[in-house]
C-alpha cells in the first residue's frame, strides 16, 4: 500500500515485478566483522543488475522504501546494508574511516552470489553518498552507474567548511546518530524535526568540548574529536574524505543537489571533476535544502540513470546534462555555470547604499558591534533544519548588529549563476573575529530573502587589531533572477549563531575556550578602499 500511493505521489514508473526480502543477511568484512544486510529480490527468471545502498540509519521504514523497495519494485537486486556498528552490523560505528575497505568486502562477496549477475550501481544521498564515493576510491569493475543525492565526499568540509566549526550541523547529527538505535523509527523523525528547539541549550553550552555527553544515548565520541581539530589540513582528516574518488571513479554519475543543501559546495566540485575528465555526469539542482529535496524530480530521475546506465533499459530523454531551479523556473544547461556570464560589480557606499560606481568620498566607513554573549542569530541558510533555505531576513536586519548595504530597485533583471565574491576592507577593534556576509533579495514590500553567504574566521595570525585588512569572501555557489522592481542587498555581520560556531573573540582554543570578548569592526567604503560585490550575471537571459 506504502509503495503504491508513494510511487504515485512521485510518478514514478509502473513496477515490474515483485519483491521478496531476505532479512539480516551476513556479509564478512576483511577484520572479521561481520555486516548485516537486506537483500530485496525482484521476482522474475531474467538475471537483473544489482544496486548497492549502503546506510548507517538503519534498515527499516522510511529508509527501506526510499532506498530499497521502490528499486527492488522496478526490476533490480538491492543490498541494502547497515554500515560498521549501526543495527545489528558489527564492530564501532566511526563516521567515514572504514566505509572504503567495507565497501570493498561487501562487493568481494556479491561477487560469489549467485544471483548477482555482474552489474552493479550505487544509489543514495547524504552519508549514502559518502558510501558511495567510499566504493569509487578503487571502483570495482562491475560498478556501471551511480546515483549522488545531496551528497558528501569530505566531512572535513562538513565540519568546517567555512573556517569556525558548522556546530549546528555537526551538533544535531551526532545527537541523530546518537540516540537513532534508542527510539523508533518515527521518534526519530520527530526528534530531526525538532532538533532546534530540544538542542537550544547545548548550542549554547561552552566549552564546545563535552556537548554530546550530556545529551544522552549512546554517544558520538567523533564529535570531541572534530571540535579539537579545527584545521582542515590537519591529517586527522585524511581518513574522512574520500575525495581522491571523484578522480578515479569512469561511470556515468547522476549528482542531485540543492541550492541550500548543506552539501551544495561538495555536489558542484563532483561535478566539476567528473566533467573534467569527460566522465558522464548531469546534474539538477532544485531550490532545496538538506531535509526538503523533491523526490517528485529527484527519484525518476534516479530510477531513469540507472535503468539507462545499470540495466540498459530504454533511456528517458534529458533535456540537458545540467537542470538547475532559478527563481521559480526550471532552466537547462550543457555546463556549470552556464557560458554566457560576466562579472558585474556593485560598490558599497554611505547611507548603506550599493551602486555601480566607486564612492568620490576620501574617508568613509560603516560600523558595527559584535558581541559572543549576544550572538548574532542564524536565520536559513544551509541548515539541517525545517527553518533552513530562503526565509525572511527584516527581524535579523532590525538588529543593530547586522549592518545592509542595498541597490535602487532594479531596472531591469539580474540572473546571477556562480559563486558571488565580496571584498571588503576593514578596520577591527579585536584581531579575533568572524565576518559573515550574506546576498539577499528584497521584493517591493521590503520582504528581504537569503539567496547566499558565507563566514570566515579572521585570527591574530592573520590581521592586527586596528589595521586595515582585506577580507575576500567567495560566497556559496546560487542561481538566482533578481526581478526589476527588486533590489540588491548585501548583509554584514559577525557571525550567525548557532548555525556556526562564535567567534569568543580572545584568541583562545574554540573547544575549550569560555571567556568572550567583544569586536568592534568599520567597513571602509570610500575611493581609496572600495569594498564591493562582484556577481557573476547570465547575460541576455529573459522569462
């Protein structure tokens, strides 16, 4: 009944056959570990392709429907396989470390069943995507397709993909993983839904060290050690990326994104280095976050590759190898970003202002406080929540710790693909600072919308308290039309909490730091110091 009415909702193609399950099937690792698995079996007498779907959330519902039986239904095997220390399977679950030589063993053995007639996919999205980046790191023969969803390739990015660490992210994860084995299946819906609310006083919690603990459940023992490596470069990381993978792997890949999907960056540079290399690859991007990508578009999409690509069935025509969602419209591309771009630039100006020329003012500047005992609130974004993606910035932008620069409405549309850069020269009281910069788009009503942002992490290492520096912020990959009559805003400040982590402003260890101190920033905008927004606009592009 589920995958009926489901398979309608998301119109997908009829199934051809049915499905028997063998449950809690033991796979051996190379350790002596031993894995367990569901296998889904198409009832039919032609030998069919096998998809692997490798997942650390267990093997029950919703997770068996999304990422077993709707495949199983249309003509495939799938192992569906709970990953290192998750529901039933042996040894300790640590994020990312063994998926590459599990994987392996896992393949070594479909290899000597009898069922299995040598064509193999992947399929899945998040850390299921992690998995399947894991198998690419030394792609088996028998792999012919895969199936990204909003999916990751570094943790290390996903901690701290934009300098201070991603806390809420990175917080309400582990806290899922945590607790996933202690409540059902719908609790733990539920527990995902609220995780803002419930885990408001552990976000606020200082030292970062020792959050987890106090949460309960099993525990996330990573989650102290990510807090005390909060450089990327560090080779603690190394056993957390599998990025080598998006150089190796020669399937054709279909990569399902979204605009403000926590993995976003992570989505477009796999596409970006299988296009490289001329490997088959598309990509669509809607304007979803992590938690809200629309299986309408994205599962006959996934079914459609892998029965062109794994199976050899008939292929659905694509329109092109690149659809993107801009601003209500679905537009179709042969690459990312699209040819036809240029680079235009808006300046910051006095009166919180934004124009196309340079100031004439020889001393200009805009200041702003920011304080860690009252942080400047998050507000959408890139989050793992319900309240992630575009939603109204007016009560953020009333406080006075967030400063707006902002264009006359438009004469005419701006359609900007790509990554908007901004550059700003500034002057700061405490050499221990973020700066946050956020595009947003303000309708005629005032309504002001997130379209993209970024935080960087400025240190004593780096700057002088006091001193002019040049901070250059390459903002989040977007596509968005800025209609005429809308304006152009660029919104300033000194962090966004708890989505990242604060800035304490004393220079001390962030996981064990408690004492806060406060920054006092001017942004320079005159002739000599032009701070500005580059934005990378489609040209000639009309409804």
């Amino acid at each position: 009944m589920a995958e009926a009415a489901v398979g309608k909702l998301w119109r997908l193609p009829a199934r051809r056959n049915r499905v028997k399950v063998e449950r809690a099937v033991k796979v051996p690792m190379r350790d002596g570990v031993t894995l367990l698995a569901d296998h889904y079996i198409p009832v039919t007498d032609s030998p069919m392709p096998t998809i692997l779907v490798r997942c650390p959330y267990g093997r029950g519902f919703p997770y068996s429907l999304m990422s077993a039986q709707l495949f199983a239904s249309r003509g495939y095997h799938v192992l569906f396989q709970s990953t290192r220390g998750t529901y039933g399977s042996g040894g300790t679950f640590v994020p990312a470390v063994s998926e590459p030589a599990d994987a392996q063993d896992t393949v070594a053995w479909l290899r000597e069943q009898e069922w299995f007639d040598g064509r193999l996919a992947t399929a899945g999205g998040s850390y299921l995507g992690y998995t399947q980046w894991a198998l690419a790191m030394d792609p088996p023969p028998e792999l012919t397709a895969m199936v990204v969803m909003v999916g990751v390739h570094d943790i290390s990015l996903a901690a701290y993909q934009q300098g201070p660490m991603d806390l809420y992210n990175a917080l309400s994860w582990s806290d899922l993983l945590s607790h996933q084995e202690t409540v059902s299946p719908a609790v733990g819906l539920i527990r995902t839904f609220l995780a803002e609310r419930r885990l408001a006083g552990a976000l606020k919690r200082l030292p970062l060290r020792g959050t987890v603990d106090g949460l309960g459940g099993a525990g996330a023992p990573w989650y102290d050690d990510w807090v005390d490596h909060p450089d990327r470069t560090d080779s603690y990381w190394d056993s957390f990326r599998v990025t080598d993978a998006l150089h190796r792997v020669e399937v054709p890949t279909l990569l399902i994104g979204g605009w403000h999907d926590y993995f976003i960056q992570q989505t477009l540079a796999q596409y970006d280095a299988l296009r490289a290399r001329n490997v088959q690859v598309a990509v669509t991007i809607g304007p979803w976050t992590h938690l809200t990508v629309d299986n309408k578009i994205a599962m006959p999409q996934a079914i459609s590759w892998l029965d062109e690509h794994a199976a050899g069935r008939a292929p659905v025509h694509r329109a092109a190898p690149v659809q993107v969602f801009v601003s209500g419209q679905w537009q179709n591309h042969q690459t990312w970003p699209p040819a036809d771009m240029r680079t235009e630039t808006w300046y910051l100006q006095s009166d919180n202002r934004l124009a196309g020329s340079v100031s004439t003012e020889e001393s200009s500047g805009t200041g702003f406080r920011y304080d860690p005992e009252n942080p400047t609130p998050s507000v959408g974004g890139r989050v793992m929540a319900l309240s992630g993606g575009a939603k109204d910035n007016r009560k953020l932008e009333a406080r006075d710790d967030v400063v707006v620069f902002t264009t006359e409405p438009l004469a005419e549309a701006v359609e900007v693909h790509g990554e908007p850069v901004v550059e700003l020269h500034v002057t700061s009281d405490n050499a221990n600072a973020d700066l946050f910069a956020r595009i947003c788009d303000v309708d005629p009503s005032g309504r002001s919308v997130n379209v993209t942002d970024r935080i960087v992490r400025c240190t004593e290492r780096d700057t002088v308290a006091g001193e002019v520096r040049t901070v250059r912020m390459t903002l989040d990959p977007t596509a968005h039309r800025f209609e005429p009559g809308h304006r152009i805003r660029l919104q300033i400040s000194g962090g966004a909490f708890p989505r990242f982590a604060r800035n304490l402003g004393t220079g001390e260890n962030p996981g064990t730091g408690t004492a806060m101190k406060a920054a006092s920033h001017v942004i320079q905008h005159d002739a000599t110091q032009p701070s500005r927004i580059s934005l990378p606009r489609r040209l000639n592009r009309s409804r």
